[in-house]
C-alpha cells in the first residue's frame, strides 16, 4: 500500500490523523470500520492527476487517531464528519466511502446533502443482513439463559455466559474491537439504514464487488433501488475491496461521473 505523508489536526478535541493529497475539487474519503487511510490512498493517487484534492482521513478509533472516549452511534461519526468539514472550510464536497464509510454516506447525504456535491460509495454498511434460522434460535436461548442468570443474582456467571457467547459467534471485527469501540460496533452494526437511504438527495453511484462476502451483491442492488438517484456498477470477481481490486476504473467513473 502507499506511504502517503501523515498530518495531524485536532477534531473535536480528538487529535485526527489525515492524509492530503492533490489540487483541484475537494473529495472526503471515509475508510470501512478497522480500516485506515492507508487503505484509501492507492485510490486517492489515481485521482489526483485528475483534478481533485483527497482529504483521507483516519476516523476515530482507527489508524492513528484517538478513539472517543464513549461508545459512538453512526450519527456521531456524521457529526464528526461535519466538525471535520468545518474544520477544513470545506463548504461542499464530493464523498467516497467504503464500507463503514458508505454507511455514514447515506445519514450525510440525507441529513447534510447540503454539504454533498455527489458522492460515491463502495460495498458499503448499513441494510441488515439476512438473519439465518439457526442464528436466530442461538439468540434466543443464549438471551433467555443472560436474563435467568440475571433474575436469580448470578451476574459473574451471566457475564461469563455473554463473553463465551460473543467469542464463540462474535464476527472478526467484534473480536478486535476493544473498550469503547466494541460498544461502538455493536450501536452502528444494529441500525438499519434504509430509512436514510431513501432521503439520500445527492446523485450517488454505488461499486460493489460481485464475490463480496461481507456486504453481499443483493444489498448494493437493493440500495441501487432505494436512492433516489442512484446507479450501481458492479466489478465482477471483485470482494469486499473492490474499489482496490479495480482502482484505475474506480477512479475513471468516479472523474467522469464527477464532472457531468
């Protein structure tokens, strides 16, 4: 991956870790949830000789900035996002995210589409997965035991029971998450965000990665359908990186769309 140069500014009282590359139309890039600027820069590069200037910033929680102090909902990181527009004087850009970074696209371009010129967003968080019988029956009986230890004073043994729980059928991203961004995990991956996506006003184009395991095709597709003004592109073979897998033809789109 690229080495850009890291800069530091204070958001919200948090130090923020960024990357700033180019000249040209401003573009906030958001990375996905454990993910960092570094994972967002190979893209950055192919557009800067393009015309745009790439704000990449490290959220909080991740790369080199501080995480918050208490656990965060998908509306805090937006305010963060805004703070960070404020910060830069950036009355209205273009957006990319990925991932947990196309999550927080959907309340931006709902709630903030006046500080949205277009945005691009890829394979990204928010519809709720389809939720297995299995899974479901696990739940259950495991949320019925949590609440009987509980009623009958056996806290120690209730919490014992919900850690062996989540380590046993905690995703890979909960497993790493530690203090307060565990708790963050679990608010953001819990709201569905279909209602926003329905207000999204600005003109928006959905990448998706055909092979994508961790935010599947039929998300992108019900998304595609759900904007208002959305088009989906669909980068066959690609994961959930897609935008990586196809960096050049991301950028292409991204300029061409950029400039109608």
């Amino acid at each position: 991956m690229s080495q850009a140069a890291i800069t530091f500014t204070t958001i919200q009282g948090m130090q923020t870790a960024e990357v700033i590359l180019g000249e040209g139309k401003p573009i906030v890039m958001l990375h996905g949830w454990g993910a960092h600027s570094d994972l967002i820069t190979p893209l950055a590069e192919k557009l800067i000789p393009l015309g745009y200037k790439c704000y990449v910033p490290d959220l909080p929680g991740f790369g080199q900035t501080e995480a918050p102090t208490v656990s965060w909902s998908v509306h805090d990181y937006v305010k963060w996002v805004i703070a960070y527009l404020d910060t830069h004087q950036l009355d209205k850009v273009y957006l990319f995210g990925h991932s947990h970074g196309g999550r927080l696209g959907l309340v931006l371009g709902a709630e903030h589409s006046d500080r949205i010129v277009k945005m691009t967003l890829a394979d990204l968080a928010g519809v709720r997965p389809k939720p297995s019988n299995s899974g479901n029956r696990r739940f259950k009986v495991s949320r019925l035991a949590l609440n009987s230890l509980k009623a009958v004073g056996m806290k120690p043994q209730a919490e014992q029971l919900r850690t062996w729980y989540s380590e046993r059928y905690g995703s890979a991203d909960y497993k790493a998450a530690k203090g307060t961004m565990r708790e963050t995990l679990v608010k953001v991956v819990n709201e569905d965000l279909l209602p926003y996506a329905k207000r999204v006003k600005p003109s928006t184009i959905l990448f998706w990665g055909s092979e994508d395991k961790d935010t599947p095709l039929w998300q992108g597709q019900l998304l595609e359908q759900t904007i208002p003004d959305a088009g989906l592109v669909v980068w066959e073979g690609a994961g959930h990186y897609s935008y990586l897998e196809r960096t050049a033809d991301t950028a292409r789109v991204m300029d061409h769309f950029f400039k109608q």
